[in-house]
C-alpha cells in the first residue's frame, strides 16, 4: 500500500511542482492568471456588454456581488447558453443567498479543473510533508438531498470536484455507502454514514466542511449504539463491538488509523475544531483554508504553517476599510482586507463575503487567515444567513407592532434566537413559523436536520432594547452609537443572553 501512495504522490508532482513555483513569483503568477481570465471575459457576452477590450481597462469591470449579476446566471441557466463566459456550463452548485434563498454558482470545465488542482497540491502536501498513511481510505463530505425531493442541482460529494482519473484512482480508497447521496430522510442518512464509518477499521482520513458536522455523527453513534449493533451484527469483529457496548466510545480506538480530520477551523468554526482537537489528540486536525461555493481561494500546507492562495488558478484583489484596491504581492503582513475574486467560471471582480488577514509570508508569498464573513454574514456552522435574506424572512411573517427585532446566534448550544419588543403571536408558534422560513436557505436547513444548530427561539419583552443597550453601556460602548441589526453577526455574549432569558421568564410569569 505504501507504494500505491508513494506512486499517487509522483502522479501529483508536476501539478505541486507549478504551483510552489507560481509561490516564489506571487506577482508573475497573478499577471498570468489575470490575462488568462480577462481573455475569457472578453469573448463572453457579459465582457461585450461592457465594452472594455483591453487589459489595461480591467479597473473598469466592475466589481460585484451575486444580486448583480444574478439576471445574467439566470437567464444563462433558462437559455442553456453561457453568457457569463464562452465556456459551456456543465451545472449550477447551490450556495446560501443574500437576497432570496439561494444563489446558483456555473461551474465550467475550467473552474473544476481548478478545484481539481487544489486537491493535487494538498494531498501531495499530506504525503510528503504529513503523517506516514498506509491504508489511504478516506471518507470524503457527502451532501445528502435532506427532507425533500432530489435535487438534479450541484455535486453529491468533495470526490466529484476531482478529474476522471482521480477519481479512479482514488475509488478504491474511499468510504461511499452505496446511494447515500440520494437519501433524504435525516436519520436513515445518519444510520447508514454512521454505519460505514463503525465498519471501516482502516479509516485514515476524514474530510468535512464543519466541525460540527462530525460531532453529530459521534453523537449519533453513542446514543443508538445498541441500535447499530444490532443492525450491523456479525460482521463486526468481537473487539469492536465490545468498543461499541461502552458507556463512552474510545474514538481513537475504534479509528486506531486515523491520522487526519480536514474541516473548517477558523472564526466560529474554531471551537468545533478544537473540540475535535482533544477528541482526536495524535490525529492532525487541519483547516481546509478557504475554500468557496465559487472558488478554491486558499490551501493549508505544512510546510508554510498556514494558508497560501491558489495564486495560478483565481486572480486576487484585496479591498481595505477604506476602499483601496491591492494586488496580492502589495498585501502586507497583519493587514485585514475583504476579498474580490475573478475565476474560470465566469465570475469577474466577484465579492465573495470574506475577510482576511495576512499572517506571514511563504515563499515570497503572503500566507492568509480567514477572520469571517463581512458584516451581512451569520456563519455558525457553514449555514451562511444574510442579513437581506433574513429581513425578508422576518418581513414574511406576522410581527406588525413589532418595533424591535433582531436574530442573534448563540454558541453554545449552536442555535438562534430572535429578539423581539412585542407581538400578539405565541413565541412557540412564531418560532416554528421562523424556522421553517429560515430553511428555504439550503445551508440553514442541511444544518438544522442534521442537528448541527438546535430549533431557533424567540424571546418577547418590551424591555429587551432597554437591558442590550445597558448591557452594552457597561462595557464601554456609547448609548448614542449602539445600532441593533436585524441579524447579528457576532454570537451574543453568554451574560447578555441569560439576563434576556431571565427577563422574558418574568414577564410569561405576570402574563400567565
């Protein structure tokens, strides 16, 4: 096996070979990829329509978010024509929206191939720079069609990102329980992955988007393990299933292989991680860097101790807090910027959502570390809400005379909960009537059916504004300058949460 993994790395080498080389020219490497992608922009009928034909013109395409283009991905969608690029259009991948439910991103040929690159790299990093693997299965992130009908949109799982001969490659290593993809009931998908897992007595690597996502299905494993047990029967040797009886699952045991957990770990994703971290203490639990609906944009590497962008396959702009537009070879170290992307797929000056900032640099390179989304953003668990898409979900539902209201997340346990001054409706109503509006996003509601965020609540009280604005006073802000948003971006603080609890209890109290 070590030699099939040793052979799987020299497969990749050229692949790793440009890319380092692209790291030690980071400018050469952007001009490159900027040419490139501003060829593709001019041969589509978006570029046309703008008129702009030479390259020294790029400052003026402009730079947009989903809403602006949205008519265009629409109508390239409705005319199975490709308007955003003169390459075919092989699918739409689903992406949480800012203004309705959710945004559909074209991917193209190119724009795998680019996520396809990203892979060769990292996994080349793993073997060279990483733990000693030897059995080389791994369970890749497999997104189920959850709680409805099937859905002809979008990849099934992180292994269809890859090229035709990876994916061979690759086939006989990976944990793929057989039509899982296409279960939509939340507990029969949880049965079977954790039925899978439990049976893979080899599992070396694990890879998901949040860490939360893991913990459900340990969860899950220790509370119906008896149930599993029964269902698996003799195909379980006599020491894992004794592993399985216990009161508390020995994790490292039952995977005594696992040498890496691939998962978010940066912003609210870093508790998850850490969590994972002490669960799994010799196993590398390692950030997935940034990596986008739209685009790959940074890559963990060992060797750099941090996050380098895919400089050769997205070109990079950089924004800061006032306006000022950089290259990536301009950035500099502790710098904080928002993110504007250009790709292979037919986004142009795209804003992605994102803030950085700039740790150190790696090979002439600037290593990045994601900070969050910008300030419009919720992002607990990857369920990414927008404050537009919110509003519009609060607008749908029945708080006339309502004059305060604000959807906040809490961290512990991962949930919502929306803050109000008055309403005539009963808060358990209300709640439910939210939650089922919130689920027209896709990320919200993979995430609610796999128990990632518990049921949101609602908190009624006419001194709410009153104890947040105090609260707040209290640690040094002005009263003057507090502004409530319709959703925050920032968990509430544990003490702020339980005084709102204490006071809405009061007043159920007097009302009942």
């Amino acid at each position: 096996m070590r030699f099939i993994i040793k052979l799987f790395a020299k497969l990749l080498t050229p692949a790793a070979k440009r890319f380092y080389s692209a790291l030690k020219n980071p400018q050469a490497s952007q001009q490159a990829i900027q040419k490139d992608i501003f060829q593709r922009f001019v041969k589509s009928e978006y570029g046309k329509s703008l008129n702009i034909k030479s390259l020294a013109d790029w400052h003026h395409i402009p730079i947009v978010a989903y809403h602006d283009i949205e008519k265009w991905i629409l109508q390239q969608k409705e005319t199975k024509k490709p308007l955003l690029t003169s390459e075919s259009i092989l699918f739409y991948e689903k992406t949480s929206g800012s203004r309705g439910a959710a945004k559909l991103i074209p991917y193209t040929k190119s724009l795998l191939s680019s996520f396809n690159q990203m892979f060769c790299v990292w996994a080349h990093d793993l073997i060279v720079h990483g733990a000693k693997f030897s059995t080389g299965k791994i369970y890749f992130c497999i997104s189920p069609q959850l709680g409805g009908k099937q859905d002809e949109i979008g990849l099934n799982n992180d292994s269809e990102y890859l090229d035709g001969w990876l994916r061979w490659f690759l086939s006989p290593f990976l944990i793929l329980p057989r039509g899982l993809n296409r279960v939509i009931d939340t507990e029969e998908f949880k049965n079977q992955l954790s039925q899978a897992l439990i049976l893979e007595e080899k599992l070396e690597i694990i890879s998901i988007w949040s860490p939360s996502f893991l913990k459900v299905i340990l969860d899950y494993i220790q509370s119906n393990r008896t149930r599993l047990l029964l269902e698996i029967g003799d195909r379980l040797s006599p020491q894992r299933r004794q592993m399985l009886i216990n009161t508390d699952i020995p994790w490292t045991q039952l995977w005594q292989e696992l040498k890496l957990i691939s998962c978010w770990d940066s912003a609210n994703a870093a508790d998850g991680a850490e969590f994972l971290r002490l669960l799994f203490l010799n196993v590398l639990v390692q950030g997935k860097g940034l990596l986008a609906t739209e685009a790959p944009l940074t890559i963990p590497l060992i060797e750099a101790q941090g996050c380098v962008p895919m400089l050769n396959q997205v070109f990079f702009e950089f924004e800061d807090e006032i306006g000022k537009i950089y290259r990536l070879h301009e950035l500099e170290k502790d710098g904080i910027y928002e993110i504007i992307i250009s790709q292979k797929g037919g986004l142009y000056r795209y804003r992605i959502g994102d803030r950085l900032s700039v740790t150190h640099f790696y090979l002439n390179t600037p290593c990045l570390q994601f900070l969050g989304r910008t300030q419009e953003i919720s992002d607990l668990v990857g369920e990414k809400l927008h404050s537009e898409f919110v509003r519009q979900v609060l607008d749908s539902l029945p708080l006339q005379g309502t004059s305060f209201k604000s959807l906040v997340p809490v961290k512990q346990p991962q949930h919502y909960v929306l803050l109000l001054d008055q309403t005539n409706v009963n808060p358990q109503e209300l709640a439910q009537q939210l939650d089922d509006a919130l689920q027209q996003s896709p990320q919200y509601r993979h995430a609610r059916l796999l128990n990632q965020l518990q049921p949101v609540r609602v908190l009624i009280s006419s001194r709410i504004p009153e104890i947040i604005a105090l609260y707040k006073t209290r640690s040094g802000k002005k009263w003057g300058d507090l502004k409530h948003d319709i959703l925050s971006t920032t968990p509430i603080e544990s003490e702020l949460l339980a005084e709102l609890e204490k006071e809405t209890m009061s007043v159920n109290k007097i009302i009942s």
